[in-house]
C-alpha cells in the first residue's frame, strides 16, 4: 500500500516530472530492476506473505515504468487492476493462515479438497495477476507492451519476462499450499466460515467484472498479445512440472549432494543449510 501510494503520487506529478527527462529516465531503469529482480526474488521464498509481496514490487515496478514512459492513465489503470486481483490474494491466503496458523510453505499442502472455495479464489486471482485472458490485468498488460512494441523493444522482453516469472511463482506457491499431499498442520483445516467467504465470493465477482470497467477495445498487435499469454503459460507450465508432484508414502528428500556442507551435517550451520535445501526442492 505504501509503495502504491508513491506511484499515485508520482503519476500526480507527471506532468512536473516530464519537466526533467532525466527523472523519467530513473523511473523506467528503476521500475525495469525493480520488475525483473523482484520476480527472482518471489519465487525463492519460503514464506508465503513474502512471495506474494515480492509480486507485488514487481508489478509495481511496471507501474513505475509506465510513469517513466508518460503514460500517466496506463499506470493507474494497471493500480487498479493489480489492486483488486492483489486484495482478493491476499484475502484468500488470510484464510488459509488463520486456519491452519503457519505462513511456512513448507508446511503446507492438499488444501485444495479441503478449502475448495479459498482454493478457487486464489486461483482466479493468480490469473487476474498474470496476463490471461479476458481478465483485467491482460488488458492492461497488453497496452503497455503494445505501447512500448516502437519506441522501446526491450520494455516489451521485460514485461514478457515479468509475466512470465509472475505466473511461475504464482503456480509454485498454488502447488506447495493447494496441491500434493496433506501436511501435519493441513490435515484437518477446514473451510472458512461465512463471516469470510461472504466477503471473498464478493471480491471474486468484482474481479471477474474488471475488464467491463473500462473502455477495452481489440489490442493491435495480436502476435504480440498472443507472446504475452504464451509468456505466461509458459512459466505456469515450467512450475507445474516441477512443484505439481505426488511423492509415495514413506518417501523422503534427497540430502545435498557432497561438498554441499563444510562437514557434512555435524555442526548447527551445516544443519540449517541441509534444512534450507530440503525445504526448497521438497
């Protein structure tokens, strides 16, 4: 909220900005190491509010760049789109927390058929996140790219490759909560209580009316467009075949491989990067 009330402010002083082309030019760098290092950094997290906040750097990084670029309307449409997929996120993962009292995503798993409607609402909002159509932040996406396609190419990779680190890490969180097998803490979790769902089912059909917010006409470019969803389904795909996985009863991770220790597990730290290495290839 803090960082999207600097981005409110900033496209409130863009027309002073544009004064000065070197504070747009900060801007785009900034928004664009913003972007991409935030979506690395997102899907290293074992924490689930701290992958989920890195998301929302990255995607304000792009709101960053399009105040850089002049496009003052672009930029607060792509807040309000962002704002009300993030709230029903954010929604839906304080639902599994304060049933199941854990952010660690290492201990969680196999909510999906015990929280169906959380599970559903976390879904639709991961694809309002991403660019999937016909949701909001597709539109959005797709006139920044299709914006940048002339005057700066390399934006458009950028916005490509944030998409699509976006869409990985939504998918890895998605499979370590949603997915697999039932953890000592999510056997017995329940679904939430009318008191939240009523609110959340709320959020889900103000999300799903978005688009019909503003004035969306058919995008220009529709190969481009077409790279945008790929992007995304790309690195859904990539996630999926590596966290959807169905381990047997009984089976156990891997311990590192030899060298991956100073002495092999016998001291606290080397103890705590065999737990670290467990936790993020389990």
């Amino acid at each position: 909220m803090v960082v999207g009330g600097g981005a409110y402010v900033l496209i409130k002083l863009q027309p002073v900005l544009a004064l000065f082309p070197v504070v747009d030019s900060a801007l785009v760098t900034l928004g664009t190491i913003t972007a991409l290092s935030a979506s690395l950094v997102a899907i290293a997290q074992i924490d689930l509010k701290r992958a989920l906040s890195h998301t929302t750097s990255a995607y304000l990084g792009l709101v960053f760049v399009a105040v850089g670029m002049g496009q003052s309307d672009l930029a607060l449409e792509m807040l309000f789109t962002h704002a009300v997929a993030k709230s029903l996120m954010f929604m839906s993962v304080g639902a599994v927390m304060m049933t199941i009292y854990t952010q660690d995503l290492t201990e969680m798993g196999g909510l999906a058929t015990k929280m169906p409607v959380t599970t559903f609402a976390f879904g639709l909002a991961s694809l309002s996140l991403t660019a999937m159509v016909p949701l909001g932040n597709f539109w959005t996406m797709a006139q920044m790219a299709d914006a940048y396609l002339l005057t700066a190419p390399f934006l458009v990779g950028m916005v490509l490759a944030v998409n699509a680190l976006t869409s990985f890490g939504l998918v890895r969180v998605f499979s370590l909560v949603f997915a697999g097998k039932s953890k000592p803490k999510t056997r017995r979790a329940p679904e939430v209580s009318w008191v939240v769902a009523t609110p959340m089912i709320s959020l889900v059909a103000v999300t799903l009316h978005v688009p019909l917010f503003f004035a969306v006409s058919p995008a220009q470019y529709w190969v481009l467009n077409g790279m945008l969803v790929g992007s995304g389904l790309i690195g859904a795909l990539t996630a999926g075949l590596i966290y959807l996985k169905r381990y047997d009863e009984g089976s156990t991770v891997p311990l590192p491989p030899r060298g991956f220790v100073p002495c092999g597990g016998r001291c606290k730290t080397c103890l705590q990067m065999i737990y670290m290495y467990k936790s993020c290839i389990a």
